[in-house]
C-alpha cells in the first residue's frame, strides 16, 4: 500500500499546508482589495474556504488510489470521478456557505457577494480537484515507477551475483586432480611432504569457498591464498617452478574482488610450465597508480615448445567479471614478447556505500 503522499514527512505536510496557506492569502486579497470586503470577512472567507478544500483533497488521494486506469474501465474512471467531484463540491460549498452566513447573517452585502460569487467558486473547486487527482496520479506513477526500477535493480542484482558465483566457481578441475594424484604419490615417497600439501591443498579450498559469498578481499589474503597454490604445484614440479611477489606494504590492503587472480596462475602454471624442460619464473608486481591497483603477472615460457590446448576460459572469466563488477571490459590487457607473456590487471579502487 502506497502511503499517502501528503503524510510522507514533514517536509510533504508543510508543502501541502502551505501551499493551500498561500492561495488563501491570495483569495484574501482578492477579497479585500478587489470586492472590498470587510478584513474580518476576508480573512474568515478565505481560510474556512481553502482550508476546508485542503482537509477534503486529502481524501481525494482515496479516490485516485482506488480509481486506477488498470483496475477500472475509461467509463468507470469518468462517472467515478463525476460523482467524486460532486460529492466535493457540495460538502465544500455546503458546509462553507452554511458557516459563513451563520458567522455573518448581519452583513446584507457579503450575504449577497456570496451567493453571486457560486460560479466562480464552482469553477475554483472543480480546478482545484482535477488538480489534486492529476497530482496524486503523477505520484502513484511516479512510486510504481520507483518499485518497478528497485525491483528491476534487485533482479539484475541477483542475475549478475549469480554470473559471478558461476564464473568464481569455474576452477580449474585438472588442478585438484593432479593436485590428489600428486599427494597420493607422495604418502609413499614423501609422507611428510604429502601431509604438508594436504594442509595448503585443504587451505587453498577453504578460502576459496568461504570466500564466494563476500564479493572482495584483501589483496594480501588473496596473495597469501596464491602462495598457497603455487606451493601446491612447486610441490609437483620441482625446481620448474619459482616465483617471486613483489607488492609493496601499501597496496596490501586494497580490495579486489575474490578469486579474481586465481585463473592467471593457473595460465601461468598451464601453459609455462607443463612443457617446459626449464625453470619457469611467474613473477607478480603490484604498483598503486591514483585510484588503481595495478597487478601485472608475467612468465617465461620456453620458445619452441608444444603449447597445451584450452578453450581460454580463464582470461574470459576474469574479462566478464571485470565488465560485470566495473561496467569495463578494458581492465585486463595481455601482452606476448620476447618469450615473455605478460598479463596486466587494473582494479578501480572500491567504492563504499553508506
């Protein structure tokens, strides 16, 4: 139920009130000054006619809020507000006319003034009331347009949560796999050592589903998570893979959107170091450039060697969470030189609500 709109705060009750205050000063001067009325009569007249007026089109709202274009014929909406505005009318002026002369019954001239001033008081009255039920449709409009934009922010809001969690959710398979078949390996080989990974693999899971539902993060939490992952495959691959962060103290505290770098370790991890027959370096440079953290993530790989096949689903991912988070579809730029591939990630500062 839409609440009525002239009880929305005080600010709607004061316009309202004073609104019908200064056609009242209005018709007082008119009264006064043009028909030369008495003061005492001009002011009386004017209040108990306006005033009146403002307490009866508070009631109108009553009639628009149940005399709706979608809920009613055209016919229905004309003899409704036919009969409205004659019901009106004749509470208006019966009870004004009614006072006034009982208030004035000695004064012959305002006695006669009144009955001569029925028309136009009549075209005043009905005015005032096409104007009121024109206001008060503009605002049921304008309140159904409100929700239906709400409601439409909510649903977008839950359709893009939900393209987030799917692509947040998009990782790797191969990577836990290989990671189980390589712990396995090592219960024999290397008990110690398959505990150890056991622990990070456990940790690196942890975070990533406790993670889903809080849309950013440290960049320091998810660094230290990165960490964990590329020990897991450091555990796999040997002395193939090292790799070095370089993030000053500054940009730790950042906030990136969760899991959002995972994929381009992944890559990294993907398309450097499974074919190379030598050590693969994946090295991470953070700088704070005004309101974006830039995050560039480079490998070598080895020139000449057999490239793995993949359907590039991972920098898609991060492209379509970028344009989903930040409306930009530009924050991610990639670059192949010199046996050297690079990816570079630009992440606007977020932007509190309060």
């Amino acid at each position: 139920m839409i609440q009525h709109p002239v009880f929305q705060n005080r600010q709607t009750i004061g316009i309202y009130f004073g609104t019908w205050i200064f056609i009242a000063g209005i018709h007082f001067s008119l009264l006064y000054f043009l028909y030369d009325q008495k003061l005492l009569v001009s002011i009386v007249d004017s209040l108990l006619f306006n005033l009146l007026y403002a307490i009866l089109g508070l009631a109108i709202w009553y009639i628009v809020r149940f005399s709706l274009p979608q809920t009613h014929s055209l016919y229905t909406l004309v003899v409704n507000q036919f009969a409205s505005v004659l019901i009106i009318l004749l509470l208006w002026l019966g009870l004004s006319f009614s006072a006034l002369k009982y208030l004035f019954d000695a004064y012959e001239k305002y006695k006669d003034f009144l009955d001569s001033s029925i028309p136009w008081r009549l075209i005043s009255g009905t005015f005032f009331y096409f104007l009121l039920v024109l206001v008060y449709y503009l605002f049921i409009y304008y309140q159904n347009l409100q929700d239906k934009i709400r409601d439409e922010s909510r649903l977008n809001e839950a359709v893009r949560e939900s393209e987030l969690n799917l692509l947040k959710s998009q990782i790797n398979p191969h990577f836990l796999f290989n990671s189980l078949n390589s712990i396995s390996s090592l219960t024999i080989t290397d008990p110690a050592k398959a505990q150890e990974m056991t622990v990070k693999l456990s940790d690196f899971l942890r975070y990533s589903v406790s993670q889903n539902d809080s849309g950013f993060t440290k960049l320091d939490m998810e660094m230290d998570n990165i960490g964990k992952y590329l020990d897991i495959e450091k555990t796999r691959f040997g002395p193939k893979l090292s790799y070095t962060f370089d993030i000053p103290d500054s940009c730790k505290q950042f906030e990136i959107p969760v899991m959002i770098l995972q994929p381009l370790y992944e890559n990294a991890v993907k398309y450097g170091v499974y074919e190379s027959t030598g050590e693969v370096s994946i090295r991470t440079q953070v700088i704070k450039n005004k309101n974006l953290l830039e995050i560039r993530i480079e490998n070598n790989f080895e020139p000449g060697a057999p490239s793995r096949k993949g359907a590039g689903i991972g920098l898609k991912n991060i492209r379509e969470r970028m344009k989903l988070i930040y409306h930009d579809d530009s924050l991610l730029q990639t670059q192949n030189k010199d046996q050297i591939f690079s990816v570079t990630i630009c992440i606007p500062e977020k932007k509190r609500t309060t």
